[in-house]
C-alpha cells in the first residue's frame, strides 16, 4: 500500500480534541494538508495549533459550531477542502449532513449517505443484520408511546433497557426493572435522546445480568471488500459509558473470537455496509455473543486495534472513502499480543464520576516501549465545561495480558495531570482488583459497587 494519497489535497477536520489531533496526523502520513474546524471554547486548541490552517466555526455551545452542518460545509468551502472528517460524535453518523457533504462537491471520511440511512436506526439495524446470521438480543422495534412499551416489555420479560434508536454513549439508556419505573423514566429517556442525538425514537431490549461488551472492529471498501480487525472488550464502564478496553478479551477462547468477528464481517458485507465500522456484542456468561448495535464512525478505543494490528484506521478510513481499494486482505491482519486503553477523562470517581473543568498546571505524558497516549492536553490548556470530558487516551501493549497490564500500571504512575480532577486513580484501582486481574468482571462491576467504595476498597491493604 502506498503511503501518500493522491485523490485528496486537503481535508477538514469537524471535531475536536484527541480525536481531530489523530485524524490530522493521519493526514499528514497521507500527504494531505489538514484544516481544523474549532468553536469560541477551543480557539487554544492544540489540534488548531498545529493544523496546516484553523477556522473557528462558532461559539461554544455545539449546536452553533460542531454540529451545524452549514458552518462546517461553508468553512471546507472557504478553505479550498475536498473532503470533511467528521470524528465521532457530533455529525459523523448523521446521513443528512453526509449528503450535504457530497452535494457540495465534498468527499465525507465515513460511509455514505444512504448507507448511513440504512444502518441509521439501532432496531432496524437488529432487524437487517440477524436476517444475514447474526443473533440478537430479544426486543421491540421502535415505541410509539407509553402503552406500546409497557406492552412489549411484559413480552420481553423484566429486567429490560430502554434504549435511543439514534445514539449511544450511554445517553437516553435507562435499564429498568419494572412497569412503575418504565412508566416514569420513559419521557426522561426521550428528552436526553432528543437532546443528544435529535431524535426521541426508543426501543426495548432484553437487559442479560453480568454481561460482557464485546465488539468487533470491520473494514469494507466501495467494492464489497471487507476484513474484521479482531475483537475488543469494553465491559469497563460507568453508566453504559466505556472508560477501560482491552483486546483481545479474556472472557472469549481463541475459536470463539475468530468464529465471531468471521460471522460479523460476513453479516454487514451481505447488508451493503460500507467503510470502517463497528458491531457491538453481549456476551451471556455461557459465552453466547448477541448482537447489540452497529456504530458507522471510528471508535474512540480504535488504538487498541492499531497496535495490535499494525493498521491506520483512520487513514483506512480516509481511503476507503476516497473511493480507494481496501489494499489488504483478511490474512494481513494479525492479532499480536495484548492492549489496553484507559480513557483519561476530567472527572472525579470519587463523587460518581462529576465532570470538571479548569487549567492543567502541571502534565507530563508517559512514554517507553509499547505505551502510547493520545492527548490534546498541555499545560496551560483551559478544560472547557461545554463537552465531553475526555483529556486522551493511554494505550499499553505487550505480549501478554500480564505484560499490559504490568505496563498499564508503569504508565499511569508516570501520567501527571494536576489543576482539573481526573479518573486516574480509578484506573489504578482496576488494575490491582481481583475481577480485573482474573478477566471475570461484567458490566455493571463498577455501577453495582459504586465508584467511592470500589476505591475504598483498592486502597485497604491485603
């Protein structure tokens, strides 16, 4: 595969933080010149520092910057871009924005607008996929109303989760075990999901108690070319929120892995899927695999994949997208050792996890072999109040899983952020708790014990 690409000569970066730093370092290894879109609050930036050019699109509050689609578009139009990268979040899974995007004249970095559309809806989407072979975890389709979902649920069987048709990341997610409480937080649900993501749509599923998140990473060019990438677990959370991955995962075999990713890249090439994407899995404690969801953008924990693979997912997806050839096959993508990503957010675990805000003082990033940190932070950078709380992203690899782990705890005792509270420590309490270090934790590890007293815990001695 050649390293520069031809088709494009500069791009927009429409995001922010570690992911628009990642997404112009992609394009500097593509030849391609990077322009980054930055709103009021992101002005000091360090990806609209180092961008080959920075345009401010707007005021703090995303409605009015990274998600208006007519600020983006006009800023690539002034800039001279051919093509715009949405990241995550924000627009990069809204179809209408993508066939904005192509109308004028520009290439969207993710699939296209009618495949966006297809895989658009998560109970559709649960639908299409377990008509090409995949199971899934019972459900509704979309709720009109109280009635209809008080209705389905007594069909499914209490516990379930209540879910957002058009998001993820834990907003408008409500598990819920009984009608009283269906009843009360159906509305709730509705307004975060219309907050969110703009569309109120929810859908019912099965809630598996002591379940593992699982997802497998796919690749597909525009000719129907697609390889999987493996598996990663995400069953660290807080809230149905990710904040510790790893791959591969210590709850499958290496048979149940390899039958897994083959079903689920076999599955979207057969719907019609295009560019890099990601199948989301339950796994019941008998190792049975339930498909969840689809996310059609890059992952925040894709560095996990990279290093054990060797391959550039985001300038996989920049290629693909550029109409170019996926350029390997499934026999080029090795599975090689062991990675952990720890999400290093701006929040304090020991009050639940509250977001913070402030000036980083002092910081130093850790470094050495196999550890890699994707950040925007620096000293002196203001955290704004006004998105996600995520400073970067430390990834440790090693052969072994012990060996990550080994690494994951010299990394985070060199990682330094002082002025902004983070969940550092909550990271090195994982790392020292039998259910971690045994591989046999779930989901709800940190939400059934609460995060203070997990803490607690992880400092008594013995």
């Amino acid at each position: 595969m050649t390293t520069e690409l031809k088709t494009l000569n500069t791009l927009l970066v429409a995001n922010r933080g570690e992911i628009a730093l990642r997404i112009l370092r992609a394009c500097r290894t593509l030849g391609i010149e990077a322009v980054v879109a930055y709103s009021e609050a992101d002005r000091e930036s360090l990806p609209a520092m180092l961008a080959d050019e920075a345009i401010c699109i707007g005021p703090a509050d995303a409605r009015r910057s990274y998600l208006s689609a007519p600020a983006i578009i006009s800023a690539a139009l002034v800039t001279g871009c051919d093509a715009i990268h949405p990241g995550y979040g924000f627009l990069s899974e809204d179809d209408a924005f993508a066939d904005a995007v192509r109308a004028h004249g520009l290439t969207f970095i993710g699939p296209p607008a009618d495949v966006l559309d297809k895989f658009a809806s998560k109970a559709e989407v649960r639908r299409l996929l377990a008509e090409h072979g995949l199971p899934t975890v019972p459900g509704s389709g979309l709720l009109a109303d109280e009635e209809q979902a008080l209705a389905e649920a007594a069909l499914i069987g209490y516990p379930v989760l209540l879910k957002p048709s058009a998001g993820g990341g834990g907003k408008g997610m409500r598990m819920v075990r009984s009608p009283r409480e269906l009843a009360a937080v159906l509305p709730i649900c509705r307004s975060e999901a219309r907050a969110a993501f703009g569309d109120d749509s929810l859908y019912l599923e099965k809630w598996l108690e002591d379940n593992r998140h699982v997802e497998v990473q796919v690749a597909v060019d525009k000719y129907g070319h697609g390889v999987h990438l493996w598996e990663r677990d995400c069953s660290i959370q807080r809230r149905h929120q990710k904040i510790l991955e790893e791959s591969p995962s210590p709850a499958m075999s290496a048979a149940g892995r390899k039958e897994l990713a083959e079903r689920a890249i076999k599955a979207v090439v057969a719907a019609g899927y295009e560019n890099v994407g990601t199948l989301e899995f339950l796994v019941d404690g008998e190792g049975n695999a339930y498909f969840i969801e689809i996310n059609c953008r890059i992952q925040v924990e894709h560095p996990i994949t990279e290093m054990l693979t060797g391959i550039d997912l985001v300038a996989t997806q920049i290629r693909i997208a550029a109409g170019e050839p996926l350029g390997f096959t499934q026999e080029d993508v090795p599975q090689r050792g062991h990675a952990i990503e720890f999400r290093i957010n701006a929040e304090d675990p020991a009050h639940d996890f509250r977001p913070g805000a402030g000036t980083i003082e002092r910081f130093n990033a850790p470094g050495g072999p196999g550890v890699r940190f994707d950040s925007h932070a620096y000293v002196g950078y203001d955290v704004p109040p006004y998105y996600d709380s995520l400073l970067g992203k430390l990834i440790v690899w090693a052969p072994t899983r012990e060996g990550a782990i080994a690494r994951g705890h010299a990394a985070l005792s060199e990682l330094l952020v002082e002025g902004v509270t983070t969940n550092i420590a909550i990271h090195r309490a994982l790392l020292r708790s039998e259910p971690f270090l045994s591989g046999k934790f779930t989901t709800n590890l940190l939400d059934r014990i609460g995060s203070a007293a997990f803490l607690a815990a992880a400092e008594r001695p013995g």
